[in-house]
C-alpha cells in the first residue's frame, strides 16, 4: 500500500490548518505593550537579540509554514538578514515606531505610548523611500473628504490650545523673562538628538545642531538667534554630539527644558533639521525652514533645502495634519488598554499632565510643611 500520497495530503492539511501569526522581533523587552496593539492577532515576541541563528532555526521556518504571518519591527532596529528573507519570500514586513503625540514623560524613561505608526513601506522620518504617511499625502483626494479636513482644523485648533507636544516633560514659564525685550525679528532653532534615525534617514548629507545654529544665523545677521537643545539632551538620557558652547556667540541657548508652545511664543520664524517641532511651529503660523527632509517638508509649506522628487503635489498645513495625526497613526489607551481616535488620545493626554501636575502640587506642600 503506498502511503506517500495520503501522508503527503494530511500534511499539507496540517500546513494549511497553521494560523498566521504576527512575529514581533527585535524590539526591548520593555516594549511587550505592543502585543495589547495587536488585539485579534496571536503574538509571538522576541527580544532584541535575534541572532541569524535563532532567526533562521526557530522563526523563519514557522514563517514559511504560516501563510499571512506578519513580521513587526521596531524601525530600522532590525538585523538585513530579516528584511533579506522577509522581501525574497513575499512576508509582511511592518516597522513601528513612536506616534506624534507620545507621552507625558520621555520614551527614553520607558513610558509607554499613546500613539503609534504601522508602517509598510519606509518610515515617516526616512526621505530616501516612501513611507505609508508619504502616500498618504501623494495620493489622497482632501478635496472630496471636507469633513476630514474639518476634524483637522479643529484638531489642530486643539492641540495648540492644550500646548502639548509629543514629548511633554517641558514646565511652563514666562518666557519673556528668558528671550528678553523684543526689539527685532527673533529665529528659534530646533535641536535634535543627532544619532536619530530622522537625521540619519533624513538628510542627504552629514549636519548637526551646530550647522543648523550657524546657518540660522548666517540667513539672518540681524535677527535674535534663540537655540533649544533637544529635551533629552538637556534631561541627560541622551549625550551631546555637538557642543552648544562652540556657537554661544551665535545664539542664546536655551538651558531648561521649556515648552514647545512657550518656546514659540514671539518666534517669527524657526530653523530645525527633521524635527517634528518644526511642524508644531506650522500649525501655529509659523514658517520654518527645513535643513533636512522631514515626512512634512517637500509639500510647498515649508522653505527647503533638500529635495525629495517623489513628492510632487502642493499640501497645505491642514492636510499634512489630516494625513499625519488622524489618517496615519493608531492611538491606544495604554491603562484600559482600549483603542482611541486623535481627540480621545488629545483629551487622555490632557488629562494625564493635569493629575501629573496636580500631584506635584500635592508633592510640593507636603514637602514645605
């Protein structure tokens, strides 16, 4: 009796029977909040030390056995062999990555978001290939969605209004006492944390916070340079590549961490690199150059100084909020661990600063008495 064929079909049933899964590798063993992001999707998580090895004897074969598994990835923080084997063998490849309206405290404290971005093609920050968010804005029809872009002026409307930001260790301050009299026309700069993927992925050549100060500086001879290092860097969770003090005669540098909406406030215009801040600076009027190519730059709403040829239609403000901050993130409720849209996440953010705040307050009396 030959067995080869029945053995061969209930093995290929078996095969067929094996339910897709989706396989989160590389990511910070603090990251498990990502398996409540995955809600219907079984998860098998691995940490950040996927050898070729491990990837190949344990996770590559049930890949190539469970058709429609998904791999998910942390950015680009992820060995070539896994996108090698992912792109030949037609696997789901998705990154993942902080959304623009994070937490309360700073990622590098290992906060958990309220807002991430899915991403199937690049990454938001990454000009040299297009991301999800870049396709939204090259393909969408705005013009035939008007509610959308409705919900985005308020949206917009709101979020300054609250005067969070994506980060928001920042204390409010009377920042006049900083920037003193203003008696021309003032320019902010923007600094980043210079080994960021956003400025690696950005930027079609080497610049740093210091370049950027210098050509702010240079484009306006006459004008109040004012230099805000990048949050992290004045918490000390990330070190300084450049140092501020080499063009403290160009600039004032900014030595606390101030608020983004205060920062803004008597700015006429603001120079940064790739930073999200430059877009914050946007929706509240204000024109920004870009040194670098940020998911916002290459639209016609900003002044800049890299190219992206892909990115051929004219977008306003309002649409790249519609794309950036309601069509393209997921928001998520990391305590009830239930799903939002961008005016719950606003509102969740808003209220998690509040009891923040109210809770310092507390802490301050009690240490007074």
């Amino acid at each position: 009796m030959n067995l080869a064929n029945p053995i061969s079909a209930y093995l290929q049933r078996r095969v067929s029977s094996l339910k897709p899964r989706a396989y989160v590798l590389g990511l910070s063993p603090w990251k498990a909040f990502i398996r409540h992001w995955l809600a219907g999707e079984t998860v098998v998580q691995w940490n950040r030390n996927m050898s070729r090895l491990k990837f190949h004897t344990l996770v590559a074969p049930a890949l190539r056995l469970r058709k429609g598994s998904k791999v998910y990835v942390w950015g680009y923080k992820i060995p070539a062999f896994v996108e090698d084997f992912c792109e030949k063998h037609g696997i789901t490849l998705i990154r993942v990555e902080d959304g623009f309206l994070r937490s309360i405290a700073l990622g590098a404290t290992k906060a958990p978001p309220i807002s991430l971005c899915f991403d199937r093609g690049g990454m938001y920050f990454d000009a040299t290939q297009p991301s999800d968010l870049e396709q939204i804005l090259q393909t969408y029809d705005f013009s035939a969605d008007p509610a959308l872009l409705d919900r985005a002026r308020r949206g917009i409307d709101s979020l300054v209004a609250s005067r969070l930001s994506k980060y928001n260790t920042s204390r409010d301050i009377d920042i006049a006492s900083i920037y003193g009299p203003k008696t021309r026309r003032r320019i902010l700069v923007v600094g980043q944390v210079e080994g960021d993927a956003s400025i690696l992925k950005g930027c079609d050549r080497k610049i740093d916070n210091n370049d950027l100060v210098r050509v702010a500086a240079a484009e306006n001879p006459d004008a109040q340079i004012i230099y805000k290092p990048h949050p992290e860097l004045l918490h000390g969770t990330r070190p300084y590549q450049s140092d501020p003090r080499d063009v403290r005669h160009l600039a004032m540098i900014l030595k606390e961490d101030i608020t983004l909406a205060d920062a803004f406030e008597t700015v006429d215009h603001v120079y940064t690199i790739t930073s999200l801040s430059g877009f914050e600076a946007l929706i509240r009027g204000i024109p920004v150059t870009c040194l670098g190519m940020p998911f916002y730059a290459g639209w016609g709403a900003t002044d800049d100084r890299q190219l992206c040829p892909r990115r051929t239609v004219r977008r306003s403000t309002t649409e790249i909020f519609a794309a950036a901050y309601i069509l393209y993130p997921r928001y998520f409720d990391p305590s009830l661990r239930t799903q939002l849209d961008f005016e719950g996440a606003l509102a969740l953010l808003a209220g998690m600063r509040q009891r923040q705040g109210e809770a310092s307050a507390e802490a301050g009396k009690v240490q007074r008495r």
